[in-house]
C-alpha cells in the first residue's frame, strides 16, 4: 500500500536525479505587520530549510495566522521582507508567488466537483483538459478520494473536503505548502488520521512546509521544527523534543506540555530547594545566587509520587491517560502540582488520597521570583 | 466581515508609506466601489431631487408652495386617499388571517411541502396584472368585479410573494414544536395555542408583512385603474395629465413617507440581529462562520 | 412522524387510514382555494377565452389577430423592452450589490437595502412622474443640461421612447437585482478568492472562474424575474408614454377599457395568453440552464 504511493509520488513531483528533495528554503526577515495599534507580526524571523515542515504554535491571537498570511503575500507588510529561494518576494503578488495553501475549512470551490477543484490551478496553467484530469485523479488518489471525484463539495465530509483542499495545493507543484490549522474544524479522530497523512505525503512530495496550529500535540508530532510564537514574536524555534525538554522561556516551558510550577530556592553547588528537597541544575540554568527566590517549572513525569498516609499531599483529581495516569495533587503552601506515574501503580490512589510527591531534577526551566 | 472592516494600519514605524490594504476576496477596492456608488446615487437621487425641485416651481425659476397647497384642497385626491387606505387595511387583514395560519401549519404538519408552497406563492409574480384583470371581467359576475372588496382581495394575491416571505421566514425561524407542545401542554387547544402562544411571537414579522402589503396597495395603479376605481395612484395619474407638478408633488411625498417608514423598520429589524451577535469574527475572519454559505432568496 | 393505528393496536380500516394521511393536508386548503379562486380562475378564464369567438364558439381567430399587425409589433417591442432593461439591470444591479458588499459601512448597507425595497415595489407613478420632472422636455436635467449648452433632446434623446423606458424600467429593477444578489454577493467566501490567488489566479480568474459561477444560480433566476416584471409591467409605461409606444400591457389596457373593434371583444384573451405563453416560456429556459448552473447546490 505504502509502496505504491510513494512510487506515485516520485512520478508526480519531479524530484532530482540524485533524489533531493526539492523543496526551497523560505524566510520570513524581520516582518513587521500592525492591525491598528495591534503587533500582530512584531519583527518575526523565520527560515524553513528545504523540505523541511516547520509547525507554528502559540496561543490564539498571537499571529500565527498573519505570519503564513505574509508568506502567501494575502498580507501586506509594514515592514520586512519574504524570501522564497533567496529571492526578495516581498511585492510579488500573490497569484505569482507559486504556493500551495489549505485553509482551515470552506476553501473549495462549491461550483466544482472533487476533481476540477483539484485541477483548477493546471486549468490557470492551461494544461490541456485529458492531461489535467490525469494529474488531477492521480493527486485525488494520493489522498484517497479517488472514488469522490466527481462530487461536490457540499456532497463531501470535513476531513474530505480537507483532503480535496490538500490534493489541489498539491496539484501544482507549490514551491512552499502553508496550512493555516488545516485540521481543527474536525473531529479529533479525523484529526489525529489526516495529521498523520499530511506528514506522510509532505515526507513523500518532500515540500517545504510551514504548520500552522494552536494544538500542541499537532505541533509536537508532525514537525520537523517547532516554532512557538507569542505577541507576534517567535519565543523559540527547534526540534519538538529540544522546546519540550529544553526550552528557552518561561512562556514556552508552560505553553509546551504540562508544567507546574513551585516556588524554590536558590542552594549553593548548581542546586534549588523545593518541596524541601535539592534537585540539581543544568549548567546554564544555574545563574542564581544562592539564596534567591525562584519559580522552579516541573514536568508531570519529573515527581516521584507514593501512596503514603503520611505524606502532605492531597490528590484532588485523577485523570486516566493510557498509559499513565494523571495527577492533580494540592500541597501545603496552596500549591498545586499535576504529577503522572504509572497507571499500574497507581491502583489505590484516588481523589482524596494522600500521597507524598517527591521533585527529581533537573527543573525543565527556573525563573526569578521577586515577591519573596 | 467585521474583521474587515476593521483592517487599519497604524502609522507605519520607518516602513516607508502604508502599502495598498490586499483587496480581501470578491470585492471591489476604494476606488472602483466609490466610483459605482457615486453613480448609483447619482442615478437614484436626480429624478427624486429633481421631482423635489419640479413640485415647488414657481414661474421663472422661483419656489412655490402652490402646488402643494392646491393639493391640500382637492376633495377628489383626499377621498381616493380614503378609499386606498381602506382597500389597503383589508387585504392587510386578509393577507394575516390567510398566510400566518398557512404558514404554521405548513411548517409544523407539512413540511416537506414548505418549498412548494414558497414556490405558489411567488406565481403571481409570474402572470401580469393585465391579463388577471382581464381574467377578472371574464370569470365574474360585473357587481362582483365592480366591488372594492374585489380590489382588496386582489391585493393579496398580488402582494403575496413580498408578505409570505416575510411571515414564513419568521415563522421557520420559531421553534415550532416545543412552542405548540408546550401551549398543548397548558391546556390550550391548536387555536388558543395559535393565538396566546405563537402570534405574540410573530408580532413584528406580521406587521412588517401587513406593512408590506399596506405599502403594495398604496401604490398599486395597474389594476385599479383597469378596473375603474379611482384610488390614490388613478387620480395622482389623472391629476399629473393636468397639472404634472402638483402630481409629482404627491409622489415625491408619498415616496419618501414609504421610503422613511420602510428604513425605520429594516434600521430596528437591523440593530436586533447586530446586537444577537452575528459579527463576531475572530482576527482571521474565520471564527464565527456560518457552517454553509448562506444562500439568497430565490424570488 | 406518521401516525397510523388507533391508541388500542386495532388495524384501521382503509377509509380511516386514509383520512388520516389526508388530514394534514386540510389546513391547507383555504390558501389553495384563495389561491385558486383570486388567481387560478382569472388566468383559466384568459386562456378560454383566447380560444372563443364572441358568440362562444371554439376559433383560432383571436389568437390570429393578435400575431399580426400592431399587435405583434407590440410583441416585438414589449421584448425588446424587457431584453434591455433586464439586461441592463442586471449587470448593474451585480455591480452595485458588490460595491455595497464591499463597503464597510453597515448603515450604509441597511439604507440601500431598504432604499431598493422601496424602489423596487413602489415603481409606478411617482417613477414616471419623477423622471419627467428630471428627464422630459421641461425636466430639471434637461434643463440645468440645456443651460451648459448641450441639450439632450437636440442629440437624439427622448424620454417618451424605447430608450427612455429602459432608463426609467432600471430604476425599479436594479433595486430588485441588488436585493437578490446583495446576500449572494455577500455569501462569497474571503477563502474562496484567496485560495484561487494562491493557485495562480489573477482578480479577473477568479472572478470568470469561480466568483461569477457561484452567483450564476441567484443572477438567471434575479434575470428571469426582471425580464418578467418588465415585460408584465404597465403603471410607469402607461403614465410616461400614454400609449405612445405600442406594449403588449398596454394594448391589452386599452382593450379592457372598451377600444374594441367588433367582433374582436376577446382579442384582448389571446394577448394575454401570449403573455401568459412568453412568461412560461422564460421561466421554461430559465428552468433548463439553472440545472446546468445550480447543479452543484444542494
Ligand atoms: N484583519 C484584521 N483586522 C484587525 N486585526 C486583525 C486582523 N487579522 C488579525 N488581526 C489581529 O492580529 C493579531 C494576530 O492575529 P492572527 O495572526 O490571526 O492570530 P492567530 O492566527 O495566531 O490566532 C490578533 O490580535 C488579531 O486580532
Ligand atoms: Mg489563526
């Protein structure tokens, strides 16, 4: 199954004869865009490396959105520039900007079936109508709807329709693919199915690609690189395992995955304090004088937790995550931590139990604190 | 949309002059929408201005309230006034009694057949008011067509693709069942249901739609004056092949009393549906979407 | 939702079960019959009548008549008429219904709606008379035009022709074409543009392919109302030209109002089953592209 798809798809996007993939590196240098007295872009830089899929995440509002939008050239600047392929695109408009992009719902054509939609940019081209349906079915099949061709899209579910809009990005060989939260109008089974697709076929077509989404999980599993964003600034952009074990602020230490944070401090030897235990610091973390007040920020999975009648933590919920098991655990001082252990071990303990929590090191991210 | 509206840059910080906005969709830019407007009002506002300007002619260029005054005196336009108005209450009266209850009932025991009562009551759009009157000299007796009570029900059919429209939008948008389960409920049968539970509902569509109807008959000419009687509009005519500015007079004035009426009621119909939230757009104009295109009338 | 079977499982016989699915339907029928009486009798008359001599006899004789002569010139011109100013309008009133769309002011939006509902229902008289008062020999216009040295009646334009009556007829059907298509117009998706953008296409592209093709449904069948109500209209026509012109609305007028030449007391019947024919037969085209046009709406 697999097999033939990835022959399909080295016949339908010509790659070169050493295999490379063929996607262009793309920049975004110091964009600056405003919506009134809104920074909805406030001197963002990004470059996408060739083939490379880069995921944009960050809360609602935070100009996600106005980012891919400037890359389209669907938003004027005022200020920066866009590259495409080393060359200053910036006010080149749209329609010749040679992209492909999904939208977040609605984008088909509702006057054209599954197939037209989908060969609407080779008509633009004026590729002939036999060589166009061709092309067209082949990219419907790559995202299997061979068998809707002919419907239109008011006759085709979401995640189909999301599909169509994928094969028609597609169909013309787009220099760049954008896709402005292309999954979250559905449902999550849908979701999780289509993401995994459009990473399969992004792998296979080899085009550089930039995610935009505010769902973490999305970010973290389909990208390359993750890039997070906030008040119209990137706060940090890396692979999804260095932002979620190192990152590089506060903000995406409690934005990326579940954080708690405890007060701590600052012990001499590279080590905080907290809930009376020391835990050791990286090395760049360690820039606090001994003594000082911190915020220390702790993963779930970063506590060892107990069923003990005698420890000082009261759970207040649990939630079941597969796997693991989810705490939410209500300390002295009116802190509450989330923690996860095993959910085999975690038989007995349920709401209102009590359990002693115990931090490991190192701290996923350590901050000052001045209101001690 | 409202996102649009909205779309404004700031003074842009050292980035030189503020580029072009990027024309959003199937729309027209400044220039061009400006331009189109400029002229529509142009076409639409002359000849009422000019209408304006013809009634209060005096000779040579000066302003005169004359025709207007020899208008206030003319028995004649008054009585057919008198006589419009009553025509227009009745089949406005006709036009409720028949259509809100038809309207229910379709939408509550028929539905499936909605679409084709939509669809009979946009036929008399279809057949000329001449032939019907023509229909009329033909299939009834002459002391029936010489009735105004004739003219009035007329009316009804006339207007009726404007009124039906109006009552059964309202109607579709009521949530029927639980509104009749809970009037049953209270102990009321299917008529004090109709009448203590859904006609409040309806109160202002069915004044708007009786409004609509008033506003057809106050300016119906063809088939009154085919049928002889001397409403508003047949001696307006007969006053403007005498005395053109006095006629003008009246229609100017009976336009713009139409058109002052017609807005303050879209202008309050408009501000309830502003304020229940239909312009919540999120900063990518894609957050409060309907889930389909919304579809036009089909008249 | 069907209800068959009395409360105590008993089958119902066939005559009950019937009245049954019948009864719904009763709550129906004062609509149908007023419908029927105040409209359907009228219309059946004409057509009867078209076909009787007025002794009562069955004759092709009137229908004849009214293909020939000044009756068919009134065909003639009645269709020109009606192919102008719906024409016209229709592409005008497109045009408006965008630039309104696109405006950002929504009073603005409001007024021109309510302003069309005006203009388009209340037509008639104060319509004729008002483009007199602006356009006919002593009109406002032609005189402010006159004073700058151009006057139009010196240059081919008459108020009182053809012409004219398509000038006048816009006024009421371009409102009626901006009430149409101002929410189709506004139901074109923001996406839709910029996803075509993206593929390649310039702002008239998008437009050919998939702004104009997705109002195609609403725009034949605002058409086909407009050339109907122009060819059906007979208020403005008469006031402005007083049978000058010869249409088939106002031909049929001066029949009903006695001008009748012996023997033809029904010729009127026959111009008013061709009218009724013309009508079928527009709404019959129009039938035929909007299921080429519509096929992709639900
Ligand atoms: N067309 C617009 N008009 C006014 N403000 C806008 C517009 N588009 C975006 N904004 C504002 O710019 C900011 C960033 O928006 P956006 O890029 O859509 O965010 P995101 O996609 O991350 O949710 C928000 O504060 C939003 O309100
Ligand atoms: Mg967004």
């Amino acid at each position: 199954m697999t097999g033939t798809i990835v022959e399909q798809a080295t016949t339908l996007f010509d790659q070169d004869a050493a295999g490379a993939r063929r996607g262009v590196r793309v920049e975004l240098v110091d964009c600056v865009r405003y919506f009134g007295s809104v920074a909805a872009l406030d001197h963002l830089s990004l470059a996408i490396e060739p083939g490379e899929l880069v995921a944009l995440l960050g809360p609602s509002g935070c100009g996600k959105t106005t980012a891919l939008r400037a890359l389209a050239g669907l938003e004027q600047l005022d200020g920066g520039m866009v590259r495409i392929r080393d060359v200053d695109v910036t006010r080149v408009p749209t329609h010749r900007r040679e992209l492909g992009m999904v939208f977040q719902a609605y984008s088909l054509f509702p006057s054209m079936t599954a197939i037209d939609n989908v060969g609407f940019g080779l008509r633009l081209r004026k590729v002939r109508a036999a060589a166009r349906r061709r092309r067209a079915g082949e990219l419907l099949e790559l995202v299997g709807l061979s068998a809707q061709a002919g419907r239109f899209p008011h006759e085709l579910s979401g995640g189909q329709q999301q599909r169509v809009a994928l094969a028609r990005a597609l169909a013309v060989e787009p220099r760049v693919l954008l896709l402005d939260e292309p999954l979250s109008a559905l449902d999550a089974k849908v979701r999780a199915q289509l993401r995994d697709e459009i990473r399969r076929i992004q792998l296979e077509v080899g085009i550089t690609t930039l995610f935009v989404t505010h769902d973490q999980e999305e970010a973290l599993s389909i990208a390359d690189r993750l890039g997070v964003m906030a008040h119209g600034r990137l706060e940090q952009i890396g692979t999804p395992d260095e932002v979620y074990a190192r990152p590089g602020n506060a903000f995406v230490a409690s934005f990326v995955g579940s954080v708690s944070s405890l007060p701590g401090t600052a012990v001499p030897g590279g080590m905080v304090e907290v809930l009376g235990r020391r835990i050791g610091l990286r090395p760049e973390q360690d820039v606090f004088l001994p003594g000082s007040a911190v915020h220390v920020l702790l993963r779930p999975e970063s506590f060892a937790v107990r069923a003990d009648p005698l420890g000082r933590g009261i759970v207040l919920r649990r939630s079941f995550l597969g796997p693991v098991m989810r705490l939410a655990v209500a300390l002295p001082g009116e802190v509450e931590v989330e923690v996860s252990l095993e959910a085999a071990r975690a038989g007995e303990i349920g709401a209102g139990s009590a359990v002693s929590v115990e931090p490991l090191g190192p701290p996923l991210f350590v901050t000052g604190r001045d209101d001690a | 949309m409202a996102a649009l509206t909205i779309r404004r840059r700031a003074g842009a910080s050292g980035a030189g002059p503020a580029r072009r906005a990027t024309a959003a969709g199937f729309r027209f830019g400044l220039p061009l929408r400006g331009a189109v407007l400029a002229l529509s009002a142009l076409y639409f506002l002359v000849p009422l201005l000019a209408s304006g300007r013809f009634a209060l002619e005096g000779a040579r260029g000066t302003w005169t309230l004359s025709a207007v005054r020899a208008l206030a005196h003319d028995g004649a336009l008054w009585s057919s006034l008198l006589l419009s108005v009553e025509i227009a209450l009745g089949a406005a009266a006709i036009t409720l009694a028949l259509l809100s209850p038809t309207s229910v009932w379709v939408n509550l025991r028929l539905p499936r057949l909605r679409r084709v009562l939509e669809g009979l009551t946009l036929v008399p759009l279809v057949v000329p008011v001449v032939v019907v009157v023509l229909g009329l000299y033909g299939a009834f007796p002459p002391a029936f067509v010489t009735s105004p009570a004739l003219l009035a029900l007329e009316y009804v059919v006339l207007a009726m693709p404007y009124s039906y429209r109006v009552i059964d939008g309202a109607v579709q948008s009521l949530d029927l069942h639980t509104l009749t389960d809970a009037g049953r409920t209270l102990g009321g049968g299917w008529v004090q249901t109709f009448f203590r539970v859904l006609l409040p509902q309806l109160r202002t569509s069915l004044m708007s739609a009786a409004f609509i109807t008033i506003a057809y008959c106050l300016g119906e000419f063809a088939m009154a004056s085919l049928l002889g009687f001397t409403t508003f509009p047949v001696q307006l005519f007969q006053i403007g092949t005498e005395q053109i500015d006095e006629a003008t007079a009246v229609s100017v004035f009976a336009l713009l009393l139409v058109f002052l009426l017609l807005a303050t009621l879209s202008l309050l119909g408009g501000k309830r549906r502003v304020a229940r939230g239909s312009i919540v757009a999120g900063g990518d104009g894609t957050a409060a979407e309907p889930p389909r295109p919304a579809r036009a009338g089909r008249s | 939702m069907r209800r068959t079977g009395a409360a105590s499982g008993q089958v119902p016989r066939r005559g009950a079960l019937r009245l049954r699915r019948l009864a719904p339907f009763a709550g129906i029928v004062p609509f149908l019959a007023y419908l029927v009486l105040f409209l359907g009798v009228p219309s059946a008359s004409v057509v009867a009548a078209a076909f009787e001599d007025p002794q009562g006899r069955l004759t092709w004789g009137n229908l004849h008549l009214a293909l020939q002569g000044t009756y068919l010139l009134s065909f003639e011109k009645s269709l020109e008429l009606s192919a102008w100013s719906a024409g016209i309008s229709a592409v005008a009133g497109t045009i408006l219904a965008v630039a309104l769309a696109s405006s950002t002011s929504s009073t603005l939006k409001r007024l021109a709606t309510s302003a069309s509902a005006v203009f388009a229902n209340t037509g008639g008289l104060p319509l004729a008379f008002a483009f007199i008062a602006s356009l006919g020999n002593f009109g406002v216009v032609t005189r402010v035009l006159a004073g700058l040295g151009w006057n139009p009646y010196d240059h081919g334009f008459d108020l009182y022709t053809l012409t004219g009556l398509v000038i006048v007829y816009c006024y009421f059907l371009v409102p009626l074409m901006v009430l149409v298509m101002l929410p189709a117009v506004e139901s074109l998706r923001r996406e839709w543009f910029e996803a075509a953008s993206i593929l390649g296409a310039r702002r008239r592209d998008a437009w050919r392919h998939v702004g104009v093709p997705a109002l195609a449904p609403q725009l034949l069948a605002a058409t086909m109302v407009l050339f109907v109500d122009a060819f059906a209209a007979y208020a403005t026509a008469e006031a402005l030209t007083n049978g000058a012109i010869p249409l088939v609305p106002i031909q049929i007028g001066t029949l009903i109002q006695g001008n009748v030449l012996a023997g033809q007391q029904n010729v009127g019947d026959a111009l008013g089953l061709a009218m009724i024919l013309v009508v079928a037969a527009s709404a019959l085209a129009y039938a035929r592209l909007q299921r080429r046009t519509a096929r992709w709406q639900r």
